[in-house]
C-alpha cells in the first residue's frame, strides 16, 4: 500500500487534505546540466495551477520530470497523483495513473484522421470519454473528424491533442504553452472548453508564456526562476503584484 506523506503542513498551517498532486523538492538533471533544483508544490483536485517563469525558468522540464519521460532525469524527490508515487514510475506507468502531458508541439499523428487520432488514445469504455462527448465538448473536432489531424489548424491540433489526453481518461492535465501562436479568438475557444473540463472535476497545470491568459482562468500560480520555485499563491496576487510581474514575467 502507498501511504501520502502531508506535504500540505507547513509552519504556518495546520495540516490540511493531502493534496491530490504534490510535487516535493524535486531535482533532475539532462546528463551533467543540473535544471529543476529542488522544486515543491501542490496542486488541490479540480484546481487549475499556472506555471510561469521566464524563457529558461524550467517550466517544461518541470513539467517532463513530472510525466517520468526519463529526459530531464529525476534524481532526487517525490511526486505524488492521487496517493500513487509517480517518482518510482517510467513514464508510460504514470500516464496509465492518469497523468496526461500534452506537449508544446501537440504530437498530432501523421497519416491518421481525427478520429483515428482520438480511437487510438481511447481506452477501453466507460473509462476513458466517448468520441460522443469528445465532439460534443469540440464541436469544430466533430465536423473535421475525417479529416487528417496534421492537416487541422493550429488552434484544432491543440484541441485535439487536448481531447487525445481525455480519451485516455486523464485525471491531471499538463499543458505546456497550449496558446502558442493562436489567435485571441481562439484562445477564448480553448479557454472556455478548460472551463467546462474543470467543472467535471479536472485537475490542470497550465504553462503558458502569455501569464495574463493563464492567469486568467487559474486559481493558484507558481513562478519558477533558474530551476527553483519563487512564487507560490493566488492568481489575483500575481496580477495585482506589479514588482512581481515585472521581475520574473516582463508583464
Ligand atoms: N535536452 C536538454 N539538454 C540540456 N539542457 C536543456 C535541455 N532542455 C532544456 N535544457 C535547458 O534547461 C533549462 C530550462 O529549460 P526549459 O525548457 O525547461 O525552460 P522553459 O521554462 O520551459 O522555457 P521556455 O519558456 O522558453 O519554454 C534551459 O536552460 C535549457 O537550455
Ligand atoms: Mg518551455
């Protein structure tokens, strides 16, 4: 059986739930280069987490260390989902444990349509969501679903790679830049649909250059510097924190 240590106990509190994702003083290396240096925090069941920090900070090997790829590699820490220790898996463990990345460059398969995209992610039913609910929560993958996915959009690749990670019934969703290089209009589509993914329960860490968006729809943010954790607190105090968003997010 694996016992959570309370992670969530602090000086100045007294204990609380065990959060249902703990990160806790993590360190991992790409070979000799020493990147994420002792990162800690956690993230509460249903909350939407920003992950911020300037070009370098190391928010994506932040977030490959938690996935278990094996690159950047964990040396030293302990990363809980749900009471499952993730730091004693190889990636493809942690993805059956629910964690589901969904990369900067989404990963789309080449050769397949949308829908074989999404069949193959499919675990067996009812565990993972149904094509059903999957074209219901993105109307525009619906009618696009013959299509090739590379041949999609930028803003519908991200879709898709999203509705990928919900076949495979993902219970921590880990998106890496999911606005990159689209449109305002939209980033209000997915942003809506992260919405209504949250309302069902999921639990999301969003890493995103454009913090004002992300911030937007988090309750909670971290700011990374050079591989350490500098901030930790609500959404609303980094957007009303003007120092702070000057010195580690040029906002
Ligand atoms: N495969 C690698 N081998 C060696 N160093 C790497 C590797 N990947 C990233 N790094 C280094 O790790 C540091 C953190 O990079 P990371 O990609 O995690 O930053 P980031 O916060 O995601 O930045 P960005 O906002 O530009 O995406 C950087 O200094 C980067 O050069
Ligand atoms: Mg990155």
């Amino acid at each position: 059986m694996n016992v959570k240590p309370d992670f969530t106990r602090d000086a100045n509190q007294a204990a609380t739930a065990p959060a249902y994702f703990s990160v806790h003083d993590i360190h991992a290396y790409y070979g000799e280069s020493y990147i994420v240096q002792g990162v800690s925090f956690n993230v509460h069941e249903g909350e939407i987490l920003a992950l911020l920090g300037r070009n370098g900070a190391g928010k994506t090997s932040t977030l490959r260390t938690c996935a278990r790829l094996g690159n950047p590699e964990l040396q030293r820490g302990e990363i809980w989902l749900d009471h499952k220790p993730l730091h004693k898996m190889k990636a493809h463990e942690a993805s059956q444990a629910g964690l589901g990345l969904v990369p900067e460059d989404r990963r789309i398969i080449a050769g397949l349509t949308v829908e074989e995209n999404l069949k193959l992610a499919q675990i067996a039913p009812p565990v993972g969501w149904s094509l059903e609910r999957l074209y219901e929560l993105f109307p525009r993958l619906g009618e696009r679903r013959k299509q090739e996915g590379i041949t999609l959009s930028g803003g519908e690749q991200q879709m898709l790679a999203i509705a990928r990670a919900l076949a495979r019934d993902v219970k921590l969703l880990l998106l890496d830049e999911p606005y990159e290089g689209l449109a305002p209009v939209i980033v209000d589509e997915i942003e809506k649909t992260l919405h209504e993914i949250r309302k069902l329960g999921m639990t999301t860490i969003i890493v995103e250059q454009n913090a004002v968006r992300a911030l937007e729809i988090s309750d909670r943010a971290i700011i990374l510097d050079t591989g350490g954790v500098v901030f930790d607190g609500t959404a609303a105090e980094v957007l009303s924190n003007a120092e702070l968003r000057a010195e580690y997010l040029a906002i």
